[in-house]
C-alpha cells in the first residue's frame, strides 16, 4: 500500500516538472563543488518533512529534525572527493558534486533528481554522471525509476531493500551494503546462538521495515525460532495514528513478559519516540537493532541504556576511519569558510549559536563517527573514480564531456578496486556484498565528553556473507557479549534439560512445548531435545536419564551358586549312573541285573548319561550350538529312556496278561528295540525340523533392567512344545502299564517304581511350564537353571526310583538276589493263579478218576507259552521246561525246583507221578493231583527259559 503512495507522488511530481526549468527546492540545503565528473548527492539531512503551502508551484516543504548522522556522511563523501582529486587515479580529471538534502522525503528526492538528469541548461556542473544515493530504500527506489530515464548509475550507500536488485525495475541500481536478506539471515544465526525462539519485531511501514522483517520471520522459521508478536509504526513521522501506535507497543510489550527480545527495523526518530514512552514494565528488554539505528546514539535521549536494556546492534561492514578523523580535525568551523556547503554552515552555526566552543564543536563531529556509515558512502564514491580510472584508460576522456551516463553504467559492472587492502567489485544484482558487523552498546563512565549519552560502541563480532557465519573477533568478546545474555531468556516454553524430551502442543509454534521425561532404555544428553534417543542393545537407562550405561552381562554363570550346585548335581547324578552300571555290568548274570531287563537297563543308563550331560550344556555363558545340542541331547536321550522303560514294562506285563485275542495281536507286534527305534527316531524328527525351520539360538534380553541377560531362546515354542509332549505321551502309557501291573509278581513288579518317576516327570514339567514362561525378573534370569532343575528331577527319579533298589539288593541284599528268592516269588505267584482261576475236582476215593480235572490260568500258559522273562539261565535245575511231545495225546511238564515232582499227561488225561512222597498239591497240601483236561491249543513243544 504504501508503494503504491510512493508511485503515485513519483508521477504527480513527473507530471508538474514537464514544460518548466527543474531547479532544487528553495532553500534546501547543498553542498556544491564543480568537476569534470559530476557526482550527484542525496542525503537525508532532515528526518522529516512538512508541506507548508500546496498553492505554490512547487509545494513548498519545511524540512524537520536535523541529523547529524547524515552530516558526517556527507564529509565523508566530500573528503572522498577530496582525496581522489588530490592523487594521480585518474590524471588531469577532477570529480565534482552537487550534494542535496532529501529531507527523507520521496517527492523532495524525486524533485533534486529530476535537476540531476537535465542536460538543457548546457553548463557543465549540470553534467551529472551518476548520483550517490539515497539512504531509505523507498526513496531509492523512486529514485531509481526515474534515473533510468538517462541510464544514470545510482549507488546506494544504505538501502538494502531486496526488491532493488531486480535489474527488470532498476536496471542502473547499485549499492555498496548488503541487502536485508543477509542481514536476516545474521539475526536469526544470533537468535540461535543465544537459543532465543520467542520474540518480537517492531518494524516502520516502509519498504525496508516490512521487507526486513519478512524475511527475518523467514529464515527465523527455518530455525523453529517464532515471531511472538509484530507491530507496524506509520513510516510517516507527522502520522496522526503514530502515537497510539507507539501506546499499543508498549502495552504488547509489557504483556509478553516471556518475550525478552525484541528486533527492531525502525527508523531512528521511531525509536526514540518509542524509547521516551518506556515504562517500567516495558523496560530491561534486550534489543537487536537494525542497520537503520544500530548506531544511532540519539534513539536514547535521556535515557540511559540501563533503562532501556542492552542493544545488540547489525551494521554495515566499517573500515579504516583514520583518514577521515583526520580530515575532520583539520576542518575550518567557519561557517563563512564554506559558502558552497549550506549543510555544514547550518550546523556550525547551530552549535555557535548554542555558545559551543570550537574544541566542543569538533568533538561533536569526531564522536558521532561511525566507521561503518562513512565505509560505505566512500565505497561508492571509490566506484565511481574506478570505473572513469578504466574508462579513460581506453579513450581520451575530454574533461569528462564525451562520458556518457550510460557509459559509466556499463563500466561500473567491469570494475574492480582496492580499499583498506581488500578488493571490491559489483556483483550481477548491482550488490557490493561486503558484510556487517556485530556492535554491542556498552555504557561507559569515563571520559563523558568523548561518548554520547555515555555509550560507546564495541565491534565484537562480524558477518560474513560468503559463509553465512557470524563470527567472534575475539575470545575476550565472546566471554562479554555471553554474559551480557547469560540472564535473558526470551522463549515461549522454558528449556527441556537433559533427560526430558519436548511434547509439542497442536496449533502452536514449535518453540511453544512441555517437557516430559525419556522413558527407560532411552536417553537425551542436550536441551530441548525433540525426541530421546534409544540406547543400544548392549546398553540401558532408567528414566529421566542422560546418557546409557553399560549394561552388565549376565547369564548362568559357572561362579554363580546356583549354577554351582546344579553342577555338582549333575554331576553326581553322572558318577551314579556310571556306578550302576559298572554294578550291574559286574553282575550281569545275577537274577536282578536280569529281571531288570538285561540290554535294556544299559540302554536306560545311557540314556540318562545324556540327559546329565544336557544339564550342564545350560551353564555357562550360552552360544548358538550350546543351546541347540542341549535341548537336542535331551530329548533324544530322555525318549530313549523312556521308551525303554515302556518296553521293558510291556514285555512283563503281556507275559502275565489274561489270554485274549488283543494280547495275541500285541504278542506279535511286539519287537522291543524296533519300538524304541521308532520312539527315538521320531523324537529326531521333531528335533531336526526345529532346528531346520527356527532353531535354538542365543538372545540377549535387555528388558528395562540394568543387565543384558544372555540366554538360550527356544526359537519356536511348537517344536519345543512338542518334544516335551511326546516325552511326556510316553510317560503317560509307561503310568498306564504300571497301573495295570500291579498284581504282578513282587521279583517284575515295578509298577511304583515306574509310577512314582513318570509322576515325577510329568509333574515336574507341568510346573516348568508357567514358571518358564513367567516375565517375572527373577526367574527370566534363571530360567536356564529352572530347566535344569527339571531335567535332572526327571533323570533322579529314573535312577532312583529303578536302580537304585537293584543296586541295593545286588551290593547289600545278596539273599534276595538267588535262585531260590526268584523261585518263591514265581511260587507264590503261581499259587495265587491257581487259586484264582482253577477248577479242581478230586476224587476222594482214590487216585482214579474219570471227571477229575482243572483248566490251567492264563498266568501258566504264559510260562508255558515262553512270553515270562526267565531270571535264570536255561537249562538249570531252576528252569521251567515244556515238552509237548504228540500232541493232544500226552503232555510232559517238567518243574523241579518250583514242585519237586514231574507231571506226565497222556490222551487219557492219566497223571503218573514220580516221587510220590515229594508231590503235592497247587495249594501246599499233601493232596495229590489226579489229573489236567488236555489242552488241544497246545500244538508244539517249546522249551520255557
């Protein structure tokens, strides 16, 4: 909107300047010298203008509020002038200058450079070549639009708009500052540096004011750095609505405490309005000041700094200002010594007329010296006297006349020169980008007559544009300028320290958040750290914490009680099983060994040396192979044992089994080592698919807990699952024969034996698995020893409760391991068969009988039949025989050292006995059998072991 305003003065004051001699404005103050090369100047003297009749032609204004500032900028270009004319750049050529005050007006701009671009009057001092200026960017840029009539250079020494490097609008706009988008770029690296993510702007309503303070939100954003507020002041100083403006800016700064920063791309004259109206609650912010005020000394009236807060301020890059100090010291403060210059006369003669001394005068002048205002305004003069040094070095200059504008324009893009020992060009957007420098405003008591408002300026710090890097020029100035902002903090959120992490709330800026604390295994080690980072595997934490410890490796280890003891029992367990069966290798013949099952108990031992041996395989710290070859080794070796077991019971338990078609089935199917074959065999299945498909391997299970627990994982719980299942099926039956064996003979009766170990394994591991599976911390961290514990329960059991009392009776009950202890067992059996199932018909007349008989128990016909397991060795005198010699007709039985006779049975079923003083009868008594019906089943002879 406001550009608009500035366009339509430009063409109001193009329109009234046509058919009529472009003169400047009556008595508007100038500095003249004449030259070959004529420099046009415009400065602004006066910060404000007044327009004090609009009948005249043309409106006359009253210009406003001095500035020394810009007086000391237009010495500078005077001794630039000055300096070039007396050395030998550019020969017998001499620069002159015509320099105008603006009165920081864009109508009064447009009026001088409309004088600067008429050629009519053919004198030569109004043969200008290029114009030097203007400071505010809006002005240059009406400026600008209007030198581009003749092709006129224009070089800035203050405006820093980005729009005026569009060579499109202003094809002959050059300046000797950096843009505002560097200077953005360097406040927001401050903001950063200083962790500032709060705060505010107050800009004018201009086009350096809007523009700097866009792009500073800009590229503050990039950083999740935010704008808390941002207030406009009317450009215009005589605005009606600036002073409530400057009311509403103070009552937004009291009501944002947390915003202790502030950014300010006012003008000078604003500040200072703005400054007087501080209130207490208002005051004690920390500024960062524009390159518009940054050394205006003025903006504090008389106020202190201490009042007003600490000002950072960004500047122009400033060099060497020696000579020029030099210049003003030597300075005539006659006002009549320099009737072409009105501008110094107004201000000589203001200060005598205020009784100042010259001393005092000159004092004034050297204090308001700022290096960085007067760099730039010789820069572009240096330019200019460059680029007609390169010019006439190709031609014959004649006194300046035959250079054109244009020429010079053109000139101005090809060179290059040297000032303060560093080189200078124009870049391809007309920008000479030199850099800033960082000012703190430092308060200062000594000396009063030296500072202004006693404040003094110290460069810390510089910008450089290259690497878009503030740096410090010192170390002592870093230490400064950190404890001058060690207090301020200016965040919308205080900081997250470490071990917290920020939770940002919807709708609001980034820098606007709570904190909350890293959860465990997580860590942050920085403040305000957007996410907490994870620790690694081998590594933990506890909330809220900083950093991750070193997590202790823990696993069963061989020093670690537990394991101990498990050890030294699986041990034991392994000598006691190599001791039984050295035992009963020894007395492999004896009744016992044999009733024991002979191959089958070695087969057992074995077995169960396995099942010890895969115990101590879950010590130790656990590799991959460790883990798969004991739960492997396991359940191969405890199926083998168990399935011997069930062999061994189902053999005694056919022998005694009541006849019946399904025992004739089982008789024949039953092929004791090709049934363990198949139980091991198919336990191997199970295990090799485990490990084919998901194999035991180790895990390290870090958990929460300070300690990385090293472990065997079981890969899949299915296949695990079933290798415990058909151990545990086996069992199962093996509890089943025991059952239905115990009426057995007490010599092959081991139904508690085989009852209370399958109980104990199955109740064992139905226990293991809730707790194996429990997440409880303690028992995750033995549940190697958990299963351990169970394996060698199960395998004690075995050993215990089927060894142990065979090895007790072959080693300390000798008597019960005979001939004659089997014979009575087998004896009593047999008796209580007989009684059970034998019908026995007697004739009390004599031994005759034609109806006398009794059917022999299916017991008999398994002793006869050979399916009873024989504890002595074939062919003793404690042997049963069976000779059934032509069949049906006569059977011989033959049992001598059970009955102590011998029964012949012929066809007619006629017993003849031997030895009739030893017979007896099945029951014990003295009574003698007389005869047995004929079994025509018995087809054969067979001989029973």
């Amino acid at each position: 909107m406001y550009s608009s305003k500035i366009w339509f003065r430009f063409f109001v004051v193009l329109g009234s300047l046509v058919g009529r001699d472009s003169i400047p404005v009556s008595d508007s103050m100038e500095a003249v010298k004449d030259g070959d090369i004529m420099l046009g100047g415009l400065f602004p003297i006066h910060q404000c203008s007044v327009i004090v009749n609009t009948s005249s032609s043309p409106v006359q204004h009253v210009c406003e509020k001095f500035t020394l500032s810009r007086v000391i900028q237009v010495l500078k270009m005077i001794e630039t002038v000055e300096s070039i004319n007396n050395s030998s750049m550019l020969n017998n050529l001499t620069i002159g200058y015509k320099i105008l005050d603006t009165c920081s007006d864009a109508t009064i701009a447009l009026q001088h450079t409309s004088f600067f671009i008429d050629r009519r009057s053919g004198s030569r001092s109004s043969m200008f070549h290029a114009v030097i200026g203007e400071y505010h960017s809006e002005i240059s840029m009406a400026v600008g639009r209007l030198l581009t009539i003749e092709y006129m250079p224009q070089i800035s020494y203050g405006s820093t708009a980005g729009v005026l490097k569009d060579k499109n609008r202003f094809p002959t706009f050059r300046r000797t500052v950096p843009e505002d988008d560097h200077q953005a770029k360097a406040i927001a690296q401050i903001l950063r540096y200083h962790n500032w993510t709060w705060f505010g702007i107050i800009s004018t309503d201009g086009d350096y004011g809007r523009n700097s303070a866009d792009l500073l939100e800009k590229y503050a954003k990039y950083q999740n750095i935010y704008v808390a507020y941002r207030t406009v002041l009317p450009d215009i100083l005589n605005n009606k609505i600036l002073e409530s403006k400057l009311n509403e800016s103070i009552q937004i700064i009291e009501s944002t405490p947390k915003v202790q920063v502030i950014v300010s791309f006012a003008k000078p004259q604003h500040m200072s309005l703005l400054f007087e109206k501080l209130t207490p609650n208002a005051s004690g912010r920390f500024w960062i000041a524009g390159d518009s005020w940054a050394t205006s000394f003025e903006v504090l009236n008389n106020r202190t700094l201490k009042e007003v807060g600490a000002i950072l301020g960004i500047t122009f890059l400033s060099g060497n200002s020696s000579n020029f100090k030099s210049f003003l010291k030597n300075l005539d403060l006659n006002p009549a010594s320099h009737p072409n210059n009105t501008i110094l006369q107004h201000f000589l003669r203001q200060n005598i007329n205020q009784s100042k001394s010259p001393e005092e005068i000159r004092e004034t002048l050297l204090k308001s010296v700022c290096p960085h205002s007067m760099f730039s305004v010789g820069l572009a003069v240096q330019a200019v006297a460059s680029a007609v040094k390169g010019i006439c070095s190709n031609k014959t200059c004649l006194g300046g006349l035959n250079i054109q504008p244009s020429e010079l324009d053109e000139a101005l893009n090809k060179t290059m020169f040297t000032m303060d020992n560093e080189t200078y060009r124009f870049g391809e957007s007309g920008d000479m980008e030199t850099g800033y420098d960082v000012i703190l405003w430092e308060e200062t008591n000594r000396n009063p007559k030296e500072f202004i408002n006693n404040v003094t300026l110290k460069y810390v710090a510089r910008y450089i544009i290259e690497k878009e890097d503030v740096t410090f020029l010192t170390q002592s100035y870093i230490s400064q300028v950190d404890y001058i902002t060690s207090h301020v903090t200016s965040r919308c959120s205080p900081s997250c320290l470490p071990g917290f992490k920020r939770v940002f709330f919807d709708g609001k800026p980034t820098c606007c958040f709570k904190c909350e604390q890293c959860p465990p295994n997580t860590f942050s080690n920085k403040t305000d750290a957007d996410e907490c980072e994870a620790c690694s595997e081998t590594h933990w934490s506890p909330l809220n914490a900083t950093l991750c410890t070193l997590r202790k490796n823990v696993f069963l280890s061989w020093n670690d009680h537990y394991c101990i003891t498990l050890l030294v029992f699986a041990s034991l367990g392994l000598l006691l099983t190599l001791i039984v069966m050295l035992v009963f290798l020894v007395n492999w013949t004896t009744p016992v060994v044999v009733a024991a099952g002979g191959p089958i108990s070695i087969l057992i031992l074995l077995s169960l040396l396995g099942t010890f041996t895969s115990s101590v395989l879950f010590g130790g710290r656990p590799t991959d192979i460790q883990c798969q070859t004991g739960q492997v080794l396991f359940g191969l070796s405890f199926t083998l044992c168990v399935s011997c077991i069930l062999v061994k019971y189902f053999k005694i338990l056919l022998a005694f089994k009541p006849n019946s078609a399904v025992k004739r089935v089982l008789k024949k199917m039953f092929l004791p080592y090709w049934i363990i074959g198949i139980c091991v065999v198919f336990q191997g299945i199970i295990c090799g698919l485990w490990l084919w498909k998901s194999p035991p391997l180790v895990f390290e299970n870090g958990g929460t807990r300070s300690e990385l627990l090293i472990q065997c994982a079981e890969g899949s719980f299915l296949f695990f699952g079933l290798m415990l299942s058909l151990i545990g099926l086996l069992a199962l039956v093996c509890f089943g024969f025991a059952f239905l064996g115990r009426n057995l003979p007490e010599c092959y009766n081991e139904e508690k034996c085989i009852s209370f170990s399958m109980l104990i394994y199955i109740i064992s591991w139905v226990v293991f698995g809730p707790i194996y599976m429990s997440s409880t911390a303690s028992v995750i961290k033995y549940k190697p020893a958990v299963q351990m514990v169970v394996m060698l329960i199960s395998a004690y059991g075995i050993l215990f409760c089927h060894f142990m009392p065979k090895s007790y009776i072959i080693l300390f009950k000798r008597k019960h391991n005979t001939k004659d202890a089997f014979n009575r067992g087998i004896r009593e059996f047999t008796k209580r068969l007989f009684r059970r199932s034998f019908k026995v018909n007697q004739n009390m007349s004599g031994h005759e009988s034609t109806d006398s008989s009794f059917t022999i128990d299916s017991g008999i016909e398994n002793i006869l039949n050979g399916t009873l397991a024989n504890p002595f060795s074939t062919g003793t005198t404690s042997s049963f025989h069976l000779s059934v010699e032509n069949l049906p007709q006569e059977v011989h039985v033959s049992a001598d050292s059970v009955y102590g006779s011998s029964l012949t049975f012929d066809s007619s079923a006629k017993m003849n006995v031997e030895n009739l003083k030893n017979y007896q009868t099945l029951s014990g008594s003295p009574k003698p059998i007389t005869c047995i019906r004929n079994r025509p089943e018995l087809k054969r002879t067979s001989s029973v072991p």
